[in-house]
C-alpha cells in the first residue's frame, strides 16, 4: 500500500518557466511534508518542507502548498533552471513516529535550457 | 562539514555471498536508517535504529539484517546475496525528534550482485 504517491515519473519543462511536481498521501496521521533532490551518484538533500499546519510555504525559488482536505500537495519552481534537473522525492512523517519518513517514488524533473 | 559516510561507491558480488554495507556519521546522531532505491519504486525503507543496538524493521527487511554496536555506525548486511538486491542503497541519520529536514544522507552504494 503506498501512503506518498507521485503519480507522474518525469516532466520536462522550459528554462524560465514554473515547474509543478506533485505528490498525494493516503494516510491522515502524517503531519509534515518535505521535498528532497537527488542528483545522479549523489544522496538526496532536503530541500523545503511544510507542517500540517500551514498550507503554504516559500523558500526563495521554491514554494509548497499543501491541501490537506485533498491530502496533496505540490512543488512550485520558479523561474526553473538547468540545475533544477534533478529526481525530486516528495516524503511525508509523523511526529509521533520518530522521525520514519516514507518516500513517493520520486518524478525526474529536465529543464530545457 | 557533517557527513554521512558510505564505505563504498560501488560494489559487485556474487549471488550468495554475504555483504556487508557500513555506514558512518560524525554528528552524533540518534536515529539511522538504511534505503534502497531502485526505478519506479523511489526509496524504500530497510531497516532503522534509534539508539546503539536497537533495530527496527522498515517496509521490506526480508534478505537483510543490520547491526549498530556504535552510535556513529550502522551496518546493513546481507545474509546472502541475491539478484533482487541489486541496487542503490542509501544510509541516512537524523537527531531524535528531528523532523524530516534533519535527514542526512550518504551518498549511495551501487551494489551489483551477479
């Protein structure tokens, strides 16, 4: 049974344009949301997360929104750029598990230059 | 710079041998956890420890085993190797209670088992 769903694999977007990466989560429990990069040969890194809480966070280029009563949220880009071509993992946890995050199955994003 | 190091980048084995994969941080951390990754299925959650020789099994533990004798390390071995574990395999650290953003990954072993 997958909780954290990235239902499409890959997106190819311009240089300059949004990029919008999504992700769905079945279970109700999780109350905070994260989104890490990975680069070929590399670990992935964290890149912006967002609590239960809020349905809006930014962090320069980055911004997520989450919809809590659709159980999805959603990665913003913009402008997009070259460097953004990574896989891009959508996580989801619960305070009370102990920090146990579980991984959608991760969309590979190609930015056009 | 914190790190989370892997032993090896890559590594071939035969099918049936024991492997063991190491994993070392320097930050002190209280939870670590073994992934693998693999096409289409993202990362999958082997096994986890919170503290020096406790394990708990994560969402496919079946072939694998894993050992933490010292906080900085945790090891994943498998018992004897197999085709199917071919693969990326990820180790990760956070602090306890740490919320996601505290993961710290290493940087992959690509096994191959033939």
């Amino acid at each position: 049974d997958q909780q954290v769903k990235q239902n499409s694999p890959s997106l190819s977007v311009q240089e300059g344009r949004i990029s919008i990466l999504n992700c769905d989560y079945t279970n109700s429990m999780f109350d905070y949301f994260l989104w890490y990069k990975k680069y070929p040969a590399e670990g992935p890194t964290f890149l912006i997360s967002i609590s239960s809480i809020k349905d809006k966070n930014e962090d320069g280029r980055f911004t997520v929104f989450l919809n809590k009563s659709a159980k999805h949220l959603s990665l913003h880009i913009v402008p997009s750029q070259p460097g953004d071509s990574a896989v891009y993992f959508c996580a989801a946890g619960n305070t009370g598990a102990n920090s146990k995050l579980t991984f959608g199955k991760g969309i590979t994003l190609s930015v056009r230059p | 710079d914190v790190k989370v190091t892997q032993s090896s980048r890559y590594l071939v084995k035969r099918t049936g041998e024991k492997v063991f994969l190491e994993c070392v941080q320097d930050m002190d951390h209280e939870n670590m956890f073994w992934y693998r990754q693999d096409p289409g299925l993202g990362l999958r959650l082997i096994y986890f420890s919170y503290d020096v020789k406790m394990k708990e099994k994560g969402d496919i533990p079946e072939g694998y085993s894993v050992s933490r004798e010292k906080k900085e390390r945790f090891s994943l071995i498998l018992e004897s190797a197999s085709t199917n574990q071919t693969s990326m395999y990820l180790c990760a650290s956070s602090l306890q209670g740490a919320r996601g953003y505290g993961y710290t990954f290493g940087s992959g072993t690509r096994l191959t088992v033939v």
